[in-house]
C-alpha cells in the first residue's frame, strides 16, 4: 500500500510538472492571470516551507516569466527563503542596471548584506538606502537593526528615534529600541518600551520582553503575575510560553515549569528548547523515566542533531546507572563519531557495557 501511495503521488506530481512545462506556450500576460503560475506557486510552497517544491517552481519561472520575475517583489522574498542570495543580488542589481533610482532594488541589497551576516556591508547598504529613499522609516530601523547587531548602541539609538519620528505606526523601529534598552541592560526602561508595546501596537512576544527584564531585576514574582493573563490569552505566541516556563524554573517551581514545557512541546513542536529544558527539568524533580521518554521523543524528531543523545546519556549518568549511560554513550559515538557527551564515563562503566563501548571511548 505504501509503494502504491508512493507511486500515485510521484505520477499527479509529474502530470502537475508536465501541464505546467505546457504554460510555455502561453504568453507571460496570460500566465500571470492565472492562479497556478509557477511563480505563484513558487511563493505557495515557501509559504509552506516546502523548499524542494518551491525551487522546482522557481526554475520553471525563470524560463517562462523572466521579465515578470524581474518586476516582481515577490521573486525576492522566494530566493530569500531558498538562500540563494547570489541570485538575490543579481536580480536585484539587474533591476539597479535599468533604474538606479529603485528603492526596492536597494532595500533588497541591503537585507542579503544582513541576512549573510556582512554587516558591515549591510550598515552601508542601508545607509544609502536610506539616504536616497528620504523620509521612508524602513531604511533607519533597517541601519539600527545592523548597527545593534554591531554592538553600536549609541547609533543604533538615534536611528531608531528617527524611525519612529517617520513611521509611527511601524512596529519595528519600536521593538528595535526596545532590544537597544536590553543589550545596554537598562531594565526599567526595557520594561517601559515593551508594555507600551504591547498596548500601542498589540505587540505580543512584548510581554515576554518585559517579563525577562522584571526577572533581571530580580522580580520573579511580578514577571509571573504579568504572564499569568497573557499565557492563558496568547499562548499560541512561542515567545510568552517559553517566557511563562523559564519564569517557573527561575522560581524553582519545577512541578509548574514540567507542565509549562509541555505546552511548548504540544504546541511548538520543532522548537527543540522545549523537549531540553522539560528533560532537565524532570530529572531535576527526580522523573528519570519520564525525562528519557522525552529525550526518546527529541531523538527521532531531529535525528541529525547530538544534542538529545547526549543529554538522554546525561540522564542515565546522573541518576547513576553507569551501564546504561555507558551504553548510550556508545550509541552517541556510533551516530556522532567525536561527540563530547558532556560527562566522563570511567572504565568500569564501559567495560560493563562490552568491548565495542571501551573501544569507542574518547581518548
């Protein structure tokens, strides 16, 4: 049944491919009227992060639509998500070519310098974005953006306020001076800026910044009175349960913080703090086997990360069961040759566990 399944799925995705190969002899006018251009569906697919679809989609526009992709906005935003920046930029510097004069083209620069993490290219990228596009707030909120990044306060600072003073009703020259108020440590202003954020701009992961600043300050008790209603209102928003959990752990509520990164688990599955933090978590408060259930869970959802092995050994080192942990640590090398399992097992402990354990010790 499932070989059936498998090769029904890969004959409609070849007749899809095949109909869409057939739009070639369409004109780029009538394939833009039509809902399932490729570059349309280029952008569907990254939309659902289904990156082999959406490239396929996109080499199958760059021949049919070229001019269309030149003009289009959103071809930007698909080779952004695919990390083809190279491309990115020649795109961008063609549309540069035939207008020097077009802000999105410079914008665009901009944003590849950052996301490529050359931010120093990108601060002057942004710089002269901002300069040639005069009283748009994008370009000063783009410039603080690198130059936070940068550690250059300061002009980060004066960046943002004049963001602010353009684009008011933007949200992100605020939450930029916000992050500036946290890297200088300025707790209560960094509480101030994040509650008016969330009632100017109903700013949500505002709450979970305001909290972490109280808990900088010491204020465990307030930080959980402030995420108690937003926790129950707002708890598909990652950035407040993972805040309302740490604040149980900071208060040594481990009983509490257990649940809590549960629900992050339950509802933000890839996010691979939440199985991490619950594990410890239940080994602090003594539920060993519960705690390996969860770092069983972690194991086969990201099968390529060391971490979740490692710690599942941790687990069993801990509690001390030197056989076991000995026999996951073997495991552990065996998938990750060279992994550093974070403790040392002795020799007793590894020969209990056989030969091939003692073998695969790190010397």
């Amino acid at each position: 049944m499932t070989v059936w399944r498998w090769f029904r799925d890969w004959r409609e995705r070849r007749a899809a491919l095949h109909e869409l190969r057939g739009l070639a002899r369409d004109t780029e006018a009538d394939l833009l009227d039509r809902n399932d251009n490729p570059l349309r569906r280029a952008a569907h697919f990254i939309v659902q992060s289904n990156f082999t679809e959406a490239a396929e989609h996109w080499e199958l526009a760059r021949a049919l639509l070229p001019n269309a992709i030149l003009e289009s906005q959103e071809a930007f935003d698909i080779l952004a998500a695919l990390k083809r920046y190279d491309e990115a930029e020649a795109l961008m510097r063609e549309r540069l070519r035939r207008s020097a004069t077009d802000r999105f083209a410079l914008a665009a620069l901009a944003r590849i310098s950052e996301v490529r993490g050359d931010l120093e290219e990108a601060v002057e990228r942004w710089r002269a974005f901002r300069d040639r596009a005069g009283n748009q707030a994008n370009g000063y909120y783009g410039l603080a953006r690198c130059l936070l990044a940068l550690g250059r306060l300061d002009e980060a600072e004066r960046e943002c306020d004049q963001a602010i003073r353009r684009g008011p009703d933007e949200l992100d020259g605020w939450v930029v001076r916000g992050q500036v108020s946290d890297r200088r440590g300025d707790w209560e202003e960094s509480i101030a800026r994040w509650r008016k954020l969330t009632e100017t701009h109903r700013f949500m992961p505002g709450f979970a910044y305001a909290a972490n600043a109280m808990m900088q300050l010491g204020r465990i008790d307030e930080a959980e009175a402030w995420l108690e209603e937003p926790a129950r209102l707002y708890g598909n928003t990652l950035e407040i349960v993972v805040m309302h959990a740490q604040v149980a752990q900071r208060r040594g509520d481990l009983p509490a913080a257990i649940d809590r990164w549960a629900v992050v688990r339950r509802r933000n599955p890839e996010f691979q703090a939440g199985y991490l933090e619950e594990a410890r978590c239940l080994t602090g408060n003594g539920r060993h086997d519960e705690a390996d259930a969860v770092l069983r869970e972690a194991i086969d959802r990201f099968p390529d990360q060391v971490w979740p092995a490692r710690e599942y050994a941790h687990v069993a080192h801990g509690r001390g069961d030197t056989r076991e942990a000995a026999i996951r640590w073997t495991s552990l090398q065996a998938r990750f040759p060279g992994a550093d399992p974070g403790f040392t097992p002795d020799d007793a402990a590894l020969n209990t566990a056989g030969g091939e354990a003692d073998q695969s010790r790190p010397r």
